[in-house]
C-alpha cells in the first residue's frame, strides 16, 4: 500500500516513455500516441491496490488511454480537471467535460483521448471491494458519465482532496478511505442510476437502497431490521432473506458499518476534539464500555489507544500573504492588452529592428514604456527585436523598485520618467503584473501587482523551435547612472524588506509587522554598495487616489515629505557587488498571462546571483521565436533573498545569445540551467513546471504550497540526471558524487515557487594531461 509516484524530470528524456508506461500499468492503463510530449511535464502519484481502492493523480499531455486486457471486472472512474476528454469505443462515443466523472469498465474495450496539457483523478473499485457490499457488478456496456452535481459532486470532490493527502494517510486512515469511498460510490450510483446495471434488477436495486438507508440512519442507536423493512415497505422477514442471498445477517452488517465508521471518525482531523464517547454515540452506540469493547474485539485496541496511535494532525502550512492570483482574480481575467499605446510607433520600430538584424549582428535594445512589459510573461506578446542565433544585444533594464527613490533614480532620466510616468490624468504603463486590467476588482491597480517585474523584450530569436535551446551568455553588465539633478553620474539601489519576505512574522521589535526600505549607493568602480538611509514605509496614496498602506502593488511612487528618513546605524557597512539578472525568461508554452514571480521550466524570476558576468543560462524553448525577456536587475543578493527583494538597481547588460537547435549536448534539458566559468548550476523548483501541475489555478496554487522540501526533491532529480545523462555515470555513482561533491543552497525563499540550486564543479570531471 506505498505511494508510488513518477515524476517526469527524474528521468532522463530517452527513458521517460518507458517509464510512463510502467506507472499507468499499475493503474491498468495502457498510454499510446505520446509523440512530442516525453519533454513536457508530466507527473504521477497512486496509491492502493487491485483487491481494494487505487487512487490515483496524473498530469499528463496529449495521448490515448486504454484499457489493459484483463478478466476483472474492475472499475475504473476517470475525473478530467481541465480540458474536456473524448471516450469511444466500438459502437459509441462521449464527450466528458472537465470536471465531470466517467465510470469506465477495465474487461470492455475503450479508448480515451486527451489533447494538450490536462490533470486527471483515476480511481479503480475490485469487484470484491463492491461485491462486500451486496452489489453485483456485469459488465458495462458502454461508458456512464455523471456530471458534478448532487452527490456525484461531493464524490468527485471528496476524490480530490484525498488525492491531495494520498502521501499523509496512515495505514488505518487509508483503510478507512478504502470503505468510505466504496460505501459513498455505491451510494451515489444507487441514488443517480437506474437499476439496469445490477445482475437482477429489482433484487439488487432494493438491496442497496436497503444499505443506503442503514447508512443515513447509523446514529439511530434504536435502528432494528423492523425499522428499515418499515422504511423501504417490505417485511422484516423478506428483509432478513435479502442479507442472507448476500452471505450477511441484518445484525452483524449494522455493526460493521458503525465500526467502521467510528473508526474513521477517530482518526477524522475535523473529529479530533470529540470526545470517544461521543464518537460512539454519534455512531449508534447507546453504551459506550459495548463500543470500547466491540472496538477493541474488531481492531485490536480500545479506541482511545487507535485514535492516539493512528491520528496524525495537519499543519495549517498556508502563506499568510497572498501574492498570486486570488480565486477571484483567475474568474475574472480579461484578454491582453497590449501595452505598447501607439501602434504606429510599434511597426515603426519592428521595421527598423528587423532591418538592423538583417545587417548586424549587434543590436542595441533601449528601454521605454514600447519596449517592456511589467509584470508577467506571455506567448502572445509582439516581439520589439529580432535577431539571429550569435547576435550580441545591448540591453537597458529597469529596476521596478526606482520609485522607492524617485528623486535619486528616475528624476531627469527620460527613458525611466516615461515608463514610471503616472498621474491623475494618464499612466504610461497600465498593466502592471499578470492580474485583471479592471482595477476596481481588488482596487490596487490594473494587473493588481501579481507579478511585478518590468521586463525588456521580448526579443524573437529567428529560427528557434519548441524543442530547441536558447544560451543567453552575460558579457558584461553595468549599473545605469542617476540622471538627478545633484546626484547625475552617481548610482543608487533599494532594498525592501516587503510583506512576502521570510521574516515577515519572525520580528522581535515592535511595531509588528511593517515594511522597510533601505536606499543604497552604489560604487561599481569599488565593488561595494553601502547604505544611504532608510524609512519605514508608510501609506502612500497613488495618484489615482487609491491608498496602498503595505507595498502592494509595483511602481507606486514614494513622496519623500511622507517619509520618516533613518541615518544607517553604522556607516562602515559595505555590501560586495554581485550583479545580475534576476529574470530572464522565455515565454511559457501557456497561453494566457503568467504571473512573472514564480519562476519554473521557462526560466523567469531564478533569482541567482551566479547569473552575472561571463556565465550563461540555457533555456528550453516552448514556443517559436523563444521570445526572450530581461528584468528584475540586481547589484547583489545572497542566496536566500529572505527579505522578498535584493538591492534592486536599474543595469545596462550585453548578452550573446545562441540558439542550440537539436544540439545532442542538450538533448535532456527541460530546465534552466546557468553555466559559470568553473560550475553547473542547477536549480530545482518546489514545482518544476506549476502551470501544468496545478492546471488553471496554478498561478495561486504555487504561492500555497511551495517548500524547500519539494525544491531540494527538484534539485536532486536534475542533478541525478545531468550526472547520468551528461557525464555518464551510474545510479550509484551519481548519488555518490552528489554527497561527496556538489553543492546544495537555498536560491530564494520569496518567489512563490522556491528555490534550491546545486552547483558542480567543473573541475570534478577534468584531469590535467601529462
């Protein structure tokens, strides 16, 4: 009864079909047609056997599933949660709509076809699991499908829960689940169908209408078979005679079912607080010393001793910020609105940029509000260049925190006074993150901040193809000087310890909590940065009026007069520089906006400080063209970010970037993976690819259970992988290097999805020739 699990980035991309194959035979499923999809993200995890229940979570892109030849009457129910599935077979076919619930026989022949990227709930019931409880199951002659309503709703919704916890159960608890999911299935189909697919209509529908009314009335501790003969209009002694048909006494059954279900009840996490007694009484025990001792008779313990033995309590692990996209939020979004507000100027530049990449394999990409997009990535965004693998780009970056400082690092700067441009008339860049334009919704701003970086681009890389590999190589990297009256020529960051930072709640000093920005000066030529003065932030009201009282939404500009400046309390302080990027991304192969603070396959918020001068990234290529962004400048971060930001700093980089169109070297990458000089640094994700993990919801679900747990899980999968796949090693070995010699670190606790990269050196795998 162990959870098996498969998970896609385990397995290097030659294996990963076979491997398919072998998780869906467990679940009696045969899977064809997956062409072009071992590189997409799919995942596993099933529990159970085939004498009882197999639960069963997979996501899985565009295939056909079949059923495993087999002489078992078993069912198999399927739950499609984000697209619609097609089922056919001989003489019919079915449309099934996400959400929705197919019973499907596993000994008739039957074929279901999915199409992109879908999550799917599997369960199976053993004809012996339904046979204990008086049903006999023929064969089914067609697929039946039940829509998400009455009590096929709390069954589908009962299934996805459990599928949540399928790692938490203990042993008794699965028991438990096994029963309760039988008795609620055989329940709903008595109360949905008609009796046309039990064996002998009429007997079998009155039997299980029989069970059915003993389940709603188990608390009765008066119920008698007189009762229930009373109940369905039959006599006690025809009721009687119908139990012993299923090898049962009235009287042994009704025991049963209140064992079972006070034993469920012990170990309930919503039950815990119940005294036993009441848990007795709630099942039809009048007597509570005949509960303790039936109980202990059927399980072996007395149930005080079961429940503190087998109770495991659930954490409440939930993010007390919420800085994804509310439920609401994923209800309510609204079609792209491009950016870019004359459209005229737009051609106008695409021509030019198009013109310059047919001549030079040098471009120079300046930043203003055509030529960024502010907090979010999506395939459907025009490209402002385009240009040919090897091309080197200059590449002018904004930072989105330049409005913590205004007067220091947009004042006089008309490329940052454009895009940060913002008054009560007119806002020079709308949207702003990845949430709905309408910003009376959650009243922030249009995008409502979900995600918050502005990023330059995107740059379309001729000839690039899903499939292929994008390297983007750091030449080199500048901070942008200050254009400030007073201040021209100089350099200036901040830091803001925000409401998503890890320290949040952990503050000893009151006021508890609170928000501070610190305001660095930057010194290049001297490789430090040192603290210029601080301020608590304040509620500070935009100038569309809405009042921000925590650093909700990016871009809001910071009134000096408002603020209370501190001097740094010591000004000996000096930070060592570590510049970089902390996005870069290509477009996720998703269609609609993407939130740009979780980062995951495509790349996007890594957030690594190694991502400067002379390393590279390589990305895998979703969609055609690549379409390659660059935000979030950093002057330094340490590996953590555990205050929610680095010194964010507005950069000049020149990158070369390379297209690696079906280069064996890259064959199994389907992550980023940042290339220094003497390392490989790996980074592994709480959920390597979220979107198609979590569906639709995903972009609020990645905010919710991200931990360092699943992302050290993450890290260690890719490295396995690189070390076999790339540098040729076993298993064994693999693992061995790994202890011995690589380097784990925690990349960033802040974005959402976090982090844990591992660094390899170069030098383990080079011998110096004789």
């Amino acid at each position: 009864m162990n959870v098996r699990q498969f998970i896609a980035e385990s397995y290097p991309l030659d294996a990963r079909d076979d491997m398919w194959r072998e998780v869906m035979a467990e679940l009696h499923l045969l899977p064809a047609g997956r062409e072009g999809e071992s590189a997409c993200y799919s995942s596993a995890i099933l529990r159970g056997d085939r004498d009882g229940v197999i639960l069963a979570k997979v996501t899985a892109g565009s295939q056909i599933l079949s059923a495993i030849p087999q002489r078992s009457r078993m069912l198999m129910g399927m739950i499609p949660l984000d697209a619609d599935v097609e089922v056919i077979g001989g003489n019919f076919g079915l449309q099934v709509e996400a959400g929705s619930l197919v019973i499907l026989q596993m000994d008739r022949p039957w074929e279901m076809k999915l199409s992109g990227q879908n999550r799917i709930l599997a369960f199976g019931l053993s004809d012996a699991l339904l046979q204990r409880r008086g049903v006999g199951w023929t064969s089914v002659a067609y697929p039946r499908r039940y829509l998400a309503k009455g009590l096929a709703f709390v069954f589908i919704r009962t299934l996805e829960s459990a599928a949540a916890e399928l790692k938490t159960f203990s042993v008794a608890e699965w028991q438990s689940f096994e029963q309760f999911i039988a008795d609620l299935f055989v329940t709903m189909i008595v109360e949905t169908e008609s009796a046309e697919m039990y064996s002998t209509p009429s007997i079998a529908a009155l039997f299980n209408r029989i069970t059915v009314a003993i389940e709603k009335r188990l608390h009765d501790p008066d119920l008698s078979s007189a009762k229930v003969a009373r109940v369905e209009g039959i006599s006690e002694r025809y009721l009687q005679k119908l139990f012993e048909q299923n090898g049962e006494s009235f009287t042994h059954y009704l025991r049963e079912r209140r064992l079972q279900r006070a034993r469920a009840a012990l170990v309930a996490s919503s039950e815990i607080r119940l005294p036993v007694a009441d848990v007795a009484f709630s099942c039809g025990f009048g007597d509570a010393a005949n509960f303790n001792r039936v109980f202990k008779e059927r399980f072996g313990l007395p149930p005080g001793a079961f429940r503190n033995r087998h109770f495991k309590s659930q954490s409440d692990n939930a993010n007390a910020g919420q800085r994804g996209w509310p439920i609401k939020a994923l209800s309510t979004k609204k079609p792209l609105l491009s950016n870019r507000s004359d459209p005229a100027r737009k051609r106008n530049e695409r021509a030019s940029n198009n013109a310059v990449s047919a001549t030079s394999n040098h471009h120079k990409l300046g930043v203003n509000a055509s030529n960024i997009h502010w907090g979010y990535f999506s395939r459907s965004l025009d490209p402002v260049l385009h240009i040919s693998s090897g091309d080197t780009v200059e590449i002018e970056t904004l930072s989105q925190h330049a409005s913590d400082a205004p007067d220091l690092m947009i004042a006089g700067d008309d490329a940052a006074e454009e895009v940060f441009h913002w008054t009560s008339e007119h806002k020079a860049v709308d949207r702003r993150g990845a949430g709905p334009v309408d910003a009376s919704i959650f009243g922030r701003g249009a995008g409502e901040g979900f995600g918050v970086h502005i990023c330059t681009g995107p740059i379309y890389v001729n000839n690039a193809e899903p499939g292929d590999v994008i390297e983007v190589h750091i030449e080199d990297m500048v901070p942008r000087p200050s254009r400030a009256p007073g201040y021209n020529g100089r350099f200036f960051g901040s830091n803001v310890a925000a409401w998503w930072g890890y320290h949040y709640d952990e503050f000893l000093s009151e006021p508890k909590p609170r928000e501070n920005i610190t305001i660095y000066e930057i010194f290049p030529e001297d490789g430090f940065a040192q603290a210029l003065y601080s301020y608590p932030w304040d509620a500070q009201t935009d100038p569309y009026g809405v009042i921000h009282r925590t650093y909700d939404y990016p871009g809001v500009p910071v009134k000096v007069e408002t603020i209370d400046i501190h001097e740094p309390a010591r000004n000996d302080v000096r930070i060592p520089l570590r510049p970089h990027f902390g996005v870069i991304a290509l477009a996720p192969r998703e269609v609609d906006l993407i939130d740009s603070v979780p980062p995951a396959y495509f790349g996007g918020n890594l957030d690594n400080w190694r991502l400067g001068k002379g390393a590279s990234v390589f990305l895998p290529v979703s969609v055609h063209g690549g379409l390659l962004s660059i935000g979030d400048p950093h002057a330094a971060q340490g590996d953590g970010e555990v205050s929610g930001t680095a010194i964010e700093c507005s950069m000049t980089g020149r990158v070369k970037i390379s297209l690696h169109k079906r280069d064996p070297r890259f064959s199994d990458l389907t992550y980023p993976m940042i290339e220094t000089p003497c390392e490989w640094v790996l980074t592994g994700f709480s959920h390597p690819d979220y979107l198609a993990e979590f569906g639709t919801k995903g972009q609020g679900e990645v905010y919710a259970k991200s931990s360092l747990d699943l992302a050290m899980k993450d890290a260690f999968r890719k490295v396995r992988r690189f070390l076999m796949s790339v540098q040729g090693l076993s298993e064994d070995e693999a693992i061995a290097v790994m202890s011995a010699a690589v380097d784990f670190g925690v990349t960033q606790v802040v974005d959402g999805n976090w982090g844990v990269h591992a660094i390899i050196r170069k030098a383990i795998f080079e011998s110096e020739q004789g």
